[in-house]
C-alpha cells in the first residue's frame, strides 16, 4: 500500500542538524509533507506509533513545543506522556542522568527532552535505549525547529537552494538560530545573521554565515526575514542598553522590512514579543508572517521525526495512500 | 634508615648539573651519598643493589599543585591514593592544594595537614595556605605564621584575587618572609558563564566562551603588581599565547616572576571537548591550537619554569552532568610526566629541559634541597624508561578518582621506580 519506497533512516537520535545530510533532511520533509496533509482531514489519528511510548521530558518552560510533541506523538497513535520537571526539585542537573536512567527502565520508544544546557540531550542519548529528540538543549540546538522552519520556506517558495536568509536577533544565546545556519547552509541557502556584536558568539562567520551588524544592509533583498526572541532580562544593559533602543535599532517593523524583497516571508520561533523584536503589524501581515503557519508544519515535521528515529525507515504511512 | 642502596648501571639525568651520562649512585639512608662512576670495581657488600639496567635516573618530581582530597574531599582522593597516585607518576614531592574543606587558611589545618602525611603519605607532601581567609578575596591570612607553621607557599586556588589592592597587600606583605604567591590568573567578569575557550567551537556546541583576554589582562595586571611590590610572584597556570608573551616580557624586564602549566595546555587543544567531553573541562579552559604551540614554545625557552600537574580529582557525579553543570579539573599526578615525555618524544623538549621543569625549577621556586642528583641531596629519586610503548589506563590508576583527559591515549615512557628519602615506594609491576 505505500507509494514511497521504504528508504533506510540510519538514525536512533536526533541531537542536532550536523548528523543530517541534505538528502535526509529532504526525505525528512517529503514525509513531513504527507503529514501536512493528513493532519488536514478530520479524521487525524494514525496507527504507526500505535503501543508505542513516548515520554516528553522538559525541564524548560514550553507551551508550544510541548503541546506539538504531544500532539505528534498521539497523532501517530503513541501513548505520550508528559513529564514537566521545570521548577521541581529535579530541575538541577544532577539529577539529569538518575532521571534518564529511571526512565528508560520504563523502555520508552522515544524521549523527547528540553533543557536548558547545552549537550543535555547529548548526555541523555548515551543512557537510554530508545531514540532521543532534542527539543531544545542550551544555546546548542533545535533540529526540529529548523526543520519546521525549511518546511514552512520549502512550501511557500518551493525550494531553500538559492535564497537568502537573515536571522535576526540574540543569536548568542539562540538554540534556533544555530539549528536553522546548519539546515539551511546544508540545503544551499545563503544565511546572514544580523545583530549587535553583543549579541553574537565567537567566531560566527566560521559558521558559514555573512555578518551584519545593521538590518538595513542585513535584510537588503533577503527572501526570508527570521526574527528570534529577545529574553527581556537580557535588555536592561547587559546585551543591549534597553528595549527602546534595540527595537528602534533592530527590531522588525515597515521601514527595516522595505529592504528586503518585497514579498519577503516573515518568520519567528515564538513566542513573540510584540513591539520589542517585531512591530505588531508585521507580525500579523497575512500576506507576509507564516509565523502561525510554522506551528502547523511543526506538528507534521515532529510526527515525521518521530516516525522516521522510532521505524529507522522513511517510510510514507499508508494512510497517506487512501485519501 | 642508615641502609646503602647502590643505583648500578644508570643513565643519569641531573638538570642542575647538566649531567647525561651513565653511572651509579649510592644512596645512604635518606641522602644521596655519592654519584657518578662508582662501582666500575664492584659495589661493596653492605649494599643493597638496585640496577637499573641502563634506564634513566633522575630526580624525584616536584609537583607543585595537586588537590590531595584531604580535609573535606575524601571521597574523591585522600592523601594515601593521592600520594600512591604520585609515586606512580614519580612525583616524590607533592604540594597539596589549600583549596580543601575547611579551607587552610589556619595553622591548625597546616598542622592536621603535615600529620596526615607523616603517617598515611607515601611521598613527601607539602602544605600550601590560601592567600586570603576564606579565599574569599578580601583579608590576607597570616602568612608569615602559615609561613612558619610549614606552607610553602599562597594560593587561592582556582580562584583570582579581583581587587587588585588586595593582591598588592599580600605580595608586599609576604615579602617580609620571602613567601611565594602563587596566583589564578582569570578575570571572573570575562569568564562569566564561559566553559570552555571563547572560539569557533564553543559557538557550535553552544557553550559559553572565555576568551583568552580574561587570562591574559588578569597576568599582566599581576606582573604590574610584582614589579610595583617586589613581591615574589607565580602564575600557577597559564593557557595563552598572550601570556607567554606577557611572562616572556616581565623575564626580560628583570622582575622576579615565574609561571607554571599544566600538561593538559600543552598537549591538547580545545577541539579535546569534542561532544561535550566533561573530562576535559579544566580551569583555564583547553585553548586553541596556536595557544597550544605557544606554549610549547615557552617550555622550551625557559619563559615557562615548571609543570605541575594541576591534579583535581573528581567523582562521576561531578563529571557526569551537562558540560556546564559539570566540575572543572582533571587528575594529573600519574600522567604529567608521561605526558611531558611526549614534548621530549616530539623534539620540543630535550630530556634535560623537561625535568627541569618537574624537578630543579620547581626546587629552586620553592628553595628544596631536592630535586636534584648531588652529594648530600635527599635521596628522591625516579627511575624511569623513556621509551616503553604504553597506553594510559584511568581506570588502573591509583587516584580514587578517574577524571583523566587522557585516558585510553597511546604514550612513551614508563616510570619503572619511584624512591623518596632513601626508601622505593612504587615499582612497576
């Protein structure tokens, strides 16, 4: 019953971008494609994770990459639980490897893990059984991020070879930003990062990427415009010297976004901070902000992530056939 | 001990003479009683014969930092792994680290410290104090008592002191006694969340950077204290291109300076982190490769006087954690010579010039009569095969803790016997 031929995924872990070559991120988000659709019919529940476990351990505050997981998971047919240790006592680090080992007696499928080091979930793929999704780890990474984000471009313009991509913002301490320099440069798109020197980390430009201090010049004919989240604590003069400055230097509203092609695509991991990184009314351009669309796609591309680590197969449901 | 042990058929290898040359020597109790062509007509019968078959004999090593766990910390080293750890390495004097539980920054603790290792240390174990009580930074200890009461020298550890008032006090005071600050030479506000070196490699991982300046400004704030006190002053532990030049210049300038390293700064590189290696997070972070050459370079010019093997023995719990969660340090008692011969093996460093720094520069650092192959020296002693083909083993060491850098790396060199005042107290199996 399947139309696409079962291809091998070599993969238990997704820990990163950098163990993806640039033909499986593409097969990646061909599956994730067939996602998109079913999760558009009514009947959404699928049985290729059915009896399987999923546990979503996150020891950082998230609401929509929880939800997606969750929503992921269950969609596939998986029992998921959810595991918040975010302001428990088991929050400490300490505890991280007791945690994982406590777990994985429970011999889930798949751990989905958030957590505010980098390389957490690094360190928790070599003590557990089943397959491991970095959902956020430090500054380091978030595949899946990135992933939802190619996908989001690959629809809307059809391809990432070719086009520009500003990132803006704290790409210092932005998990995001390093997953997306990685996906995108590997799929043949030009990245720049725009930001204040304060708030990039050493040696970037070693990462493949064109730096640019001003969003005039950094967002001059860009096809995509990709703004990150400011953490507010990090604007009272440490990074940069208050909100006020920063948003008239380099948050994103009509004037800044002129330079850019003119039917450049908006983009943000969210949460937004209105008028801080971005004008409200750019955010909320229909024509322009897939800012909501990205959350859509981030379902589909975490079922194809899930599905693809817990079978190792790139394999199109067979649901997908029948519609 | 009055017993005669005749050290046959050696290579001797003394850096305070410039000897390189094959011989004997004859210990008597714990002094060196004579060396050089001894017994080409037979060793006497009242002595006990240890023949070395041609392998190298030198001085005991000086090792002038290692944490030995005890007080507070016994359940990552005590001073009987530690200092077992250190007769395994050939370190036959060892300067325990005041960064203890209490701190020492007390007499009494000098005193708990010294009979603890009359009565469970293998090697000769001495105490150092911390410079300010606490290590917090602020008051200086009693240095001249301390001083007295047997530490050899100051440290704050891994700790620098920020105010620089502070530092300058303490070195200016603690010339009064001759007494040696030994400094941590890192700005804390520019190592902020940093890990590991501020560079390409801590982008990509996604950790915090410390940049080499942080190290570099605190030393050459520090050379401007000691050249202002006169006060004798070492860097305990530099990682940086920078600060070999910085120590390089304040040598030339006449000031009375020294620096030290650790053999993890001129053996590998911060690439060493690779997945988030817990092991090899260390204080001053691994640098980058040309920091690494440059040290190397300064070993080899004299600007760096010694290597200590910065010992800091930790337990899993500490290490196994997220990279930044992680403690800092590495074990270091029974591979810093081993590691060392590596510069030899390279061409860096002749033979001669890397036990000078393990043995006559850290001796005369700290004014020892050890450390050297003369009359009436104390009879410590190492006899060692530069050339054995090994692999280090952590898990083999004798330390109680395992949190090696270098473990399961392939080496050249075997300490074959380890002797302290007179007496073997490691031989290889």
């Amino acid at each position: 019953m399947t139309s696409l031929a079962a291809t091998p995924f070599p993969h238990r872990h997704l820990l990163g971008i950098e163990d993806l070559s640039a033909d499986e991120i593409t097969a990646l988000l061909d599956l994730s494609d067939t996602y998109v659709d079913l999760n558009r019919r009514p009947e959404k529940k699928l049985g290729r994770l059915r009896g399987r476990t999923q546990i979503n351990l996150f020891f950082e505050t998230s609401t929509r990459t929880k939800t997606s997981f969750e929503l992921a998971g269950k969609r596939l047919g998986a029992d998921v639980i959810n595991m918040s240790v975010e302001g428990s006592a088991i929050k400490k680090g300490e505890t991280l490897i007791d945690t994982a080992m406590t777990l994985n007696a429970m011999q889930p499928d798949a751990m989905v893990i958030r957590h505010s080091d980098s390389g957490a979930a690094d360190l928790l793929s070599q003590k557990v059984n089943g397959s491991v999704i970095n959902a956020g780890d430090g500054s380091h990474a978030h595949p899946t991020q990135a992933l939802l984000d190619a996908l989001t471009i690959r629809r809307r313009l059809g391809q990432l070879q070719g086009l520009t991509v500003a990132i803006c913002g704290d790409i210092l301490h932005s998990r995001v930003a390093r997953s997306n320099i990685q996906l995108l440069g590997k799929m043949g798109a030009l990245v720049r990062v725009v930001a204040p020197p304060t708030l990039l980390p050493a040696a970037v430009d070693r990462l493949g990427v064109e730096v640019h201090h001003d969003m005039v010049s950094g967002l001059k004919n860009v096809d995509i415009v990709m703004m990150l989240r400011l953490q507010l604590e990090r604007m009272k003069g440490a990074f940069v010297p208050s909100i006020r400055e920063y948003y008239r230097y380099y948050g994103l509203d009509r004037d800044k976004l002129a330079h850019a092609k003119p039917d450049a695509l908006i983009m943000h991991p969210g949460p937004m901070n209105r008028g801080v990184e971005i004008d409200t009314e750019v955010a909320d351009d229909i024509h322009r902000s897939v800012i909501r669309e990205q959350v859509e796609m981030g379902v589909a591309v975490r079922m194809a992530c899930l599905d693809a680590l817990v079978h190792r197969t790139l394999e199109r449901p067979a649901e997908a056939a029948t519609q | 001990m009055t017993g005669k042990v005749a050290y046959t058929n050696a290579r001797l290898l003394d850096p305070t003479s410039g000897t390189d040359s094959r011989g004997d020597l004859l210990t008597v109790g714990d002094t060196i009683a004579d060396v050089g062509e001894l017994f080409s007509a037979g060793v006497p019968d009242d002595c006990t014969v240890v023949d070395c078959a041609g392998h190298c004999l030198a001085p005991g090593l000086i090792d002038m930092m290692a944490a030995l766990g005890e007080p507070g910390r016994e359940h990552k080293e005590t001073i009987t792994t530690g200092t077992r750890a250190a007769a395994a390495g050939g370190i036959t004097t060892v300067v325990a680290s005041p960064d203890t539980r209490p701190i020492m920054d007390e007499i009494a603790l000098i005193e708990f410290l010294d009979r603890q290792a009359q009565t469970s240390g293998v090697v000769r174990v001495l105490p150092a104090a911390t410079i300010t009580k606490g290590m917090a930074g602020q008051e200086m200890t009693e240095i001249g008592l301390l001083a007295e009461a047997g530490a050899v020298l100051f440290t704050d550890g891994y700790r620098s002191i920020t105010n620089p008032q502070v530092l300058r006090r303490a070195l200016s005071y603690a010339s009064t006694f001759g007494a040696l600050i030994a400094h941590h030479t890192e700005v804390p506000e520019l190592v902020g969340d940093g890990v590991m070196n501020d560079s390409e490699t801590a982008t990509r991982l996604g950790l915090g950077g410390n940049p080499a300046a942080a190290e570099t400004i605190m030393l050459e704030r520090d050379l401007r204290i000691a050249e202002l006190t006169g006060g004798r002053y070492h860097a305990a532990s530099i990682s940086t291109a920078d600060s070999v030049d910085a120590m390089r210049q304040a040598k030339d300038k006449g000031l009375r300076v020294t620096c030290g390293v650790a053999p993890y700064h001129f053996a590998l590189n911060e690439n060493e982190v690779g997945h988030y290696r817990t092991f090899t997070k260390v204080s001053p972070p691994l640098r980058s490769e040309s920091d690494r050459e440059a040290i190397v370079a300064g070993l080899a010019d004299g600007t760096i006087d010694i290597i200590a093997s910065h010992h800091r023995p930790e337990d899993p719990e500490a290490k196994r954690l997220p990279f930044a969660q992680a403690a800092y340090g590495a074990v270091g008692l029974e591979t810093a010579f081993l590691i060392g011969l590596e510069l030899y093996h390279k061409g860096q460093l002749p033979l001669l010039d890397l036990l000078a720094r393990l043995t006559a520069g850290p001796a005369a650092i700290l004014s020892l009569p050890q450390g050297r192959l003369a009359r009436g020296a104390p009879a410590d002693l190492v006899v060692f095969n530069p050339d054995t083909p090994a692999r280090i083993d952590a898990e083999g060491f004798q330390s109680k803790s395992k949190n090696s850098p270098f473990d399961a790396r392939p080496i050249q060199g075997q300490v074959l016997r380890t002797v302290v005042a007179g007496a073997t107290v490691f031989e290889a199996a």
